[in-house]
C-alpha cells in the first residue's frame, strides 16, 4: 500500500479497447488521470501513425484560435474563464468547430481589412484638410509674406511685359512626419538653390495613426517655386521621405471650397467606421463567448489521438491494444471507467495485468501541503520504485536547518506572517491566477516558507535573538551584585577598569542556567562574539554528523524492503561503523566536555579539536591532558576499525554479487541438462498469451540481465570513494550552520548600530526626536525586510538545500528513477487562457 513514506505500487496493464469506443475509452481516463500511456509504436514515424489526419486538423485549428486570440487582445479584450467541466467533443463536432472558427475568422479578417482601409482613408482626408487650413491665405502671395530681409519684401510675380513674364509660380502642399521636417528643410533649400519658398508648420490636433491607433502630430508644408526642373525636384524629394502629396488650388475661393468638401467626406467616412467598429464588436463579442470552450475541448481532443497514436491495431483490426502504468489501488475505477464508456459500443473493454522486468515509474501522491517539499526531495532526482520517500522527513529537517542559519524572531515572525497570509489567501481567484512568476514561486512554496518562519521563530527564542536584540523573557542566571560585593569594586576600580569580568566560580555570582536559550546577560559582554562562535560550531558538527547519520539508518529499510540482506551486512554496517567510529566519536568528545568540566576547572580543560588531529596521527600532546582514562587505545582502535571498513565497503557486495551470480549460472546449466523439454514447455506457456499479448512482452522478460564484474567493482569503488571522502567534506558542509548563523546576526547587529543608534543619535543632537523616530524606524523596516529577509533568507535557503543533498547523496536515495507521469486533462484545464 502507497503512503508519503515510499512510493506506491505500479503495475502494467494491457488495454483492449473496441475501435468504436477507442477514443471514448482515452477520454474517460484523461479525465481520471490515472493510467501512463506507453508507446508501442516507438519505431513509427509520428507521420505514418493512424491518426495522424485528425492531429493535423486539431493543430490546424489551434492555428485559427492562436489568430482569433490574437484579435480579441489587439482590441483590448480579454477572454473569460470557460464555465464547467467540458469533456472531449466527440470527433463529429470536430467539422462543425473548424467550420464555425474558420468564418469567425474570415469575418475578422474582412472586417479587419475594411477597418483598416477606412482609416488610412480617414487619416488622408484628415491631413489633406490640415493642409489647406494651414495653407489658407497663402497662395500667390506666399511671397509677401513679412520678414526682415528687403529683397524678400519684393513680389515674387513681376510686372507684366517684364522679363519672366512667361514664368509661372506652382505650388506643393502636404505633410511628414515631424522628425523628418528639419531634413527635408535643408535639402529643399540645398537641391533648389533657394528658388522657392517653403514654409513648414506644425498641425494643431492630433491626429489618429491609422496602424497604430496612437495620436500623432503631423507637419504640413507648403512650397511656391518656378520652374518646371525645380518642381521635379521638390516631387522627387518629397517622394523619398514618404511626403502626403496633396493638390492645393491657387485661387482661395477653391481652397475653402475644397475644403468643405474634404470635411463632408470625413463627417461620412466617420459613420461608416463607426458601423464597421460596431460589427467588428459583435464579432469579437462572439469570438470571446465561443473560443474559450472550444480551446479546452480541442487540447483535449487533441491529447486523446496523440495517445491513440501510441496504441496498436489487433490483428483482427477491432479493437486497440494498449500498455499503460496504473497504481495498483487504481485498477478497479479504470476498469469501471472503460466499461461505462464502451457500453454503447456492445462490446466492453478489457484491462488485465502484465509481468514486466522493467522498473516501474515512482508514484507519491502529494497535497497542497507536501507538494513543496516533495519537490525539494524531486530536484535532488526521482526516487527509485518502492524507495524510502525522503520528503516526510524533510518537512522537519529542511526548515530547522533554515532555521539554525536564519535564527531571529522578528524576522521569522515577518516570514511567518507573509506565508500564513498566502496560506489564508490561498482559495481566492485573484491569487491563484496571478502571472507574476516571482509570486507564484512564493505561492507555491508558501507552506515551506510558513514553517521556515515558524522553525526560526523558536532559533530566535534559543539564540535569544529579536531583530538582534537580546530579550530578558526570564530572570538572567548571573548576578552582578553578588560579584560587587565580594569583589570589593570600588569607584576607583571602576574607574580603572571600564570592562568587568563576572567570575561564575564566585559564590553568588552564577544562579544557574537560564531557563530557554541564551542568557541575555552575554548580549552585554564583550567575548559574546566569541561564546557564539564556540557554541554554534559546536551545535553544527551535532546536527550534521546526527542529520548524515539518520541518512545512512534510512537506507536499511530499502535493503530490507527490496530483500538485499547483504547490502546491510557489507554496506550499511560498514558505513555506520566508519561514520560513527571518526565523527560520531567527535559528537561524543563535545557532549562528554561539556557534561565532565564545570566552571572550575574551565582553565585547564583540555582541547577537543587537539585530541581530534592527535587521533588521525596517533600521536598525543604533552600540554593537552586527556579527556578520559585510556583515551589513546580508544582513539587508535576507532581509526583502525574506520579503516579496516574501507576494504569491507569496497570489495564486499561485487564479491558476493559475483559468488551469487556464479551459483545461479550453475543452477541454470544443471536444470537445463537436465530437462531442456520441461523448460522449453513452461517458457511457451509463459509467452504464448496469444498475438495480441506478446506485444505486451517486456524486453526484460526475454533474458536475464547479465553480471557485468567490471561495472560492478567500478560502481561499489566510486560509491565507496564517495562515502569515505564525503563523510569528511560533508561534515565541514554543515559548518555552514554555524557561518550562516554569526553572518545573520552580525548583519542583523550592524543593520542596527547604523540605523538605530546612529539615527537616534543625530534626531538627540538636532533636538527632534519624535519628528525623526518614525522616518529612522521606517527605514530599519525596510533594510530588514530587503536586506535580511531576501538575501540571507535566499542564502540560507540554498545552504539548507546543499545540506540536505549531503544527506541524500551516497546515503539512501539513488534518485534514478522517473516519476508517474499520468495522462490527464488537468494541464488542458489549467492552461486555458
């Protein structure tokens, strides 16, 4: 039976679905999401496959609703949530849906088209008008217009009878793009030699660009030159900077009359676009109503032949042959669930199991709660088949270890209450249909964060720590009285002597532990630094030889599940012993220190690190007295029973795997002399299940997997290599416990000093403290949250997940296995737009 603490079990089962009810049948259990489709047709191209034409149709149509979706965002529109459950549409509603699509989308595209039409011509018609408003009053007498320069004050047209009395003066008018205005300027003035007279304004509205849609502001030109060669100029320039060239009349009467013209067909030209824009409303009114439900069903559809794709044709052609992965505890409601659906075809599909050699995929079933946790265990790499699950576990260890690096209560407490307010949240819509990909990462993880904050919040209280400050919960265990008096301090001593030393071997002076955590009183002290450091390396090397010792325990429940009793004995023993003999015997020499030495005789107690290195050197130091009587025969035995289980780890299991294999290969020549026609007869009974069931045949079943001795001895050499050099690596990994620890609170310290003190100390000099006390706490609030929050918080976290691989790796989780990956309509339904 499947729990969260291993992974259920999977059988192969083998699908007999009816050709009539095929597709019915695949529906049903997408909708179940509970079978694994395996390809029995891997040496087919996915062109020669059965249903292929009906994959094509189903892309075919995506295409048309990538496009109407398109359309319905370009207007500003959004597409509403389908309503319901929508199951698969039977394959006859596949035409109806590509018909009715395909002319919602020629609709589109033709109202589309007209739209586009009427404002480029709108647009026109809007500048031409801006043309001759601008222009009006300029005609022939362009060139009186006033300036400073006298020769410019003489009239461009001569007396009759004079020498250009056969000259006529021509006029260009139209519009460009306002940065194109200054160049086109210098390069009229510059190509035409000055024979013209240009003049170049601004329009006073607006006007719509007919592609964009965006307001924009023209600028309209009116030029008066002579000469037929300049006018080719000024038409020739004005064509390569994509100038509106407008026709503009001499004589001021046409001018307005033109005018009036131009703004009638603009007035009509308006309704027209209006009516059209009214359509193209009830169009896309339509498109939003219709395109919802059917990307759902079309996805589906779609989804349903890529697995028939997958499935063989029965020599009869009537039926549909199918492997598939199911959780044992599952076969009864997929057997109902074909049953139903290939009732009206007359004849009900068949669901049976199959042998299979191969490894079946590893299936846990998670929950809103463990899903973040077993996907911290899943990046590690799947778990093997009916392999100890890791993630129960780590919905403790992970956020503790967080936790000892991120220890604060007032940081855990802002952690605490961000997760608990997504967790409070979680079942609103707004919230979970957020596309911000940060806070769905957040929202994902929203549990892990919330016991992470909870898990620091009890750090906080151990460490004695609130935005690092020291919180006096209990009365302090150290009394500064009692060293007073029975000191004999005096004013003059206290002059002298502006650091005090509490000395816990005066009576009076050490009342006792404090009752949770660290006593305030070090907050104070001068070696506080100091005491942290020894204590959290200390804490460190406990939790990682204890964290790396439950790893290794774990792996004896999967020799015992999987029946490898001589990987416990030549494995996990070995393992345990050199584990525990080197650090193990480390944890042991910290508690005894701490347990043996009091205060007394602090001075002379000897150093656990020396004793340590003494033992890898079986040496000893005359100045470091030993801890216990016989502590150097015991430290020698430990090295070299560590030692002598290198050999055991390396050539224990290929040695016996081998013997094993040996034995077997024996066995197998004498049953074979023996009664090759026995044999032969059972394997026929075995494989003959009839055509249809030897697709079934694993290639597992067909012969046995061969003893390699080579990649056997290379395998246990890397994994023993990897066991003993990484109990020592592994061990100096969890001293990041303790780096991260001091880290936090040194930050958490100097955040403080330059805020607090040196804030408050600037708001006492000015004399405003009150005005200045909220902008100073204001800022504190937001360094914590941007600085220690997001940043150590990250940083822990990704040491919290470095430490838990050292757990994982070369312990009890292989991760090469591959999870479940059911064929379900769950991704359709939560993907639709």
């Amino acid at each position: 039976m499947g729990s969260m603490f291993r992974s259920e079990e999977v059988a192969l089962v083998q699908l007999f679905l009816p050709t009539a009810a095929a597709y019915t049948c695949v529906s049903q259990l997408g909708e179940l999401g509970l079978v694994e489709f395996r390809d029995l047709n891997a040496s087919v191209s996915a062109f020669q496959r059965r249903f292929v034409v009906d994959v094509r149709r189903c892309e075919e149509l995506e295409k048309t609703f990538t496009f109407l979706q398109a359309e319905v965002r370009r207007a500003g529109l959004a597409l509403p949530l389908p309503e319901g459950v929508l199951l698969a549409p039977p394959p006859r509603d596949l035409l109806r849906i590509q018909e009715e699509s395909d002319r919602l989308a020629q609709e589109l595209r033709d109202v589309r088209g007209n739209q586009q039409a009427l404002r480029a011509q709108l647009h026109q018609l809007q500048l031409h008008s801006a043309v001759l408003s601008q222009g009006h009053g300029h005609g022939p007498q362009l060139a009186a217009t006033h300036t400073d320069m006298p020769l410019e004050r003489t009239p461009l047209l001569q007396a009759p009878g004079g020498p250009h009395q056969d000259l006529r003066v021509n006029f260009v008018a139209g519009a460009v793009e306002p940065h194109k205005a200054a160049a086109l300027e210098r390069l009229l003035w510059r190509a035409c030699r000055g024979f013209l007279i240009a003049s170049f304004r601004e329009t006073e509205q607006q006007l719509e660009d007919p592609v964009t849609g965006e307001p924009a502001t023209w600028t309209t030109f009116l030029i008066s030159y002579w000469g037929e060669q300049i006018g080719q100029k000024i038409r020739k320039i004005t064509d390569c900077f994509h100038c509106h060239v407008f026709p503009f009349a001499e004589q001021e009467e046409a001018r307005l009359g033109a005018l009036q013209q131009l703004q009638q067909q603009s007035h009509e030209l308006q309704e027209v676009l209006g009516e059209t824009e009214r359509f193209l409303s009830q169009v896309l009114g339509r498109v939003q109503k219709l395109l919802p439900p059917w990307q759902v069903q079309i996805r589906k559809m779609k989804a349903v032949y890529l697995a028939l794709n997958q499935c063989s044709v029965s020599t009869t052609h009537k039926c549909l042959i199918a492997e598939a992965w199911c959780a044992t505890r599952d076969l009864p409601t997929v057997q109902q669930a074909l049953q139903d659906s290939s009732s009206e075809a007359g004849v009900s599909a068949v669901v049976h199991r199959i042998p299979c050699r191969d490894m079946p995929p590893t299936l846990v079933r998670t929950n809103r709660f463990t899903a973040s946790f077993q996907g911290i265990v899943d990046a590690y790499g799947v778990g093997r088949y009916q392999e100890v699950n890791p993630a129960p576990y780590t919905i403790i260890t992970f956020p503790f270890l967080f936790a000892v690096m991120f220890g604060d209560v007032g940081h855990g407490l802002l952690m605490f209450l961000f997760a608990l307010a997504m967790v409070l949240a979680e079942n609103r819509p707004a919230v979970k249909t957020a596309q911000n990909e940060i806070w769905r990462t957040f929202f994902g993880g929203r549990y892990l964060l919330l016991l992470m904050g909870l898990f620091s919040v009890y750090t906080g209280f151990i460490y004695n720590e609130c935005f690092s400050r020291a919180t006096a919960i209990f009365p302090s265990g150290w009394s500064v009285a009692a060293m007073a008096n029975q000191s004999g301090w005096s004013d003059t001593f206290l002059a002298e002597h502006p650091l005090l030393t509490l000395d816990p071997n005066v009576t009076g002076v050490f009342l006792g532990p404090y009752p949770f955590g660290i006593d305030p009183v070090w907050s104070l002290a001068v070696n506080h630094l100091s005491f942290l450091n020894s204590f959290k390396m200390k804490m460190s090397v406990l939790l990682g030889v204890t964290h790396m010792t439950f790893g290794v325990v774990l792996g004896v429940f999967n020799h015992m599940h999987f029946g490898q009793w001589h990987r416990l004995l030549l494995e996990t023993v070995p393992e345990l012993v050199f584990l525990l003999a080197l650090f193990g015997y480390l944890v042991f020499l910290i508690v005894y220190k701490w347990l043996r030495f009091t205060a007394a005789d602090a001075a002379s107690a000897p150093s656990v690190l020396l004793h340590f290195i003494n033992m890898f050197l079986f040496s000893r130091s005359a100045t470091n007295r030993p801890l216990f009587p016989g502590q150097e025969v015991v430290q020698s035995v430990l090295v070299v029973l560590a030692l002598a289980m290198v050999p055991i780890l390396l050539l224990g299991t290929p040695l016996f795997l081998r013997q094993q294999h040996r034995r077997h290969a024996r066995r197998r020549q004498l049953v074979e002399d023996e009664d090759k026609t026995g044999l032969l007869d059972a394997s026929v009974s075995v494989s003959s299940q009839g055509l249809d069931e030897e697709k079934a045949e694993c290639p597992g079943d067909r012969e046995e997997a061969e003893f390699v001795a080579s990649e056997v001895f290379m395998h246990q050499a890397i994994h023993t290599i990897e066991f003993c050099l990484g109990c020592i690596s592994n061990t100096a990994s969890y001293l990041r416990l303790w780096a991260l620890s001091l880290a936090h609170a040194q930050l958490s310290e100097v955040l403080w000093a330059m805020v607090m003190r040196v804030g408050l100390g600037l708001s006492d000099e000015m004399g405003v403290v009150a005005v200045v006390l909220v902008p100073i706490f204001a800022a504190f609030a937001v360094m914590t949250v941007a600085i220690l929050l997001v940043m150590e918080g990250l940083s822990a976290f990704l040491h919290a997940l470095r430490l838990h691989w050292v757990e994982f790796q070369n312990k009890f989780y292989a991760g090469t296995g591959y999870k479940l990956s059911p064929f379900t309509f769950a991704v359709e339904d939560a993907e639709h737009p």
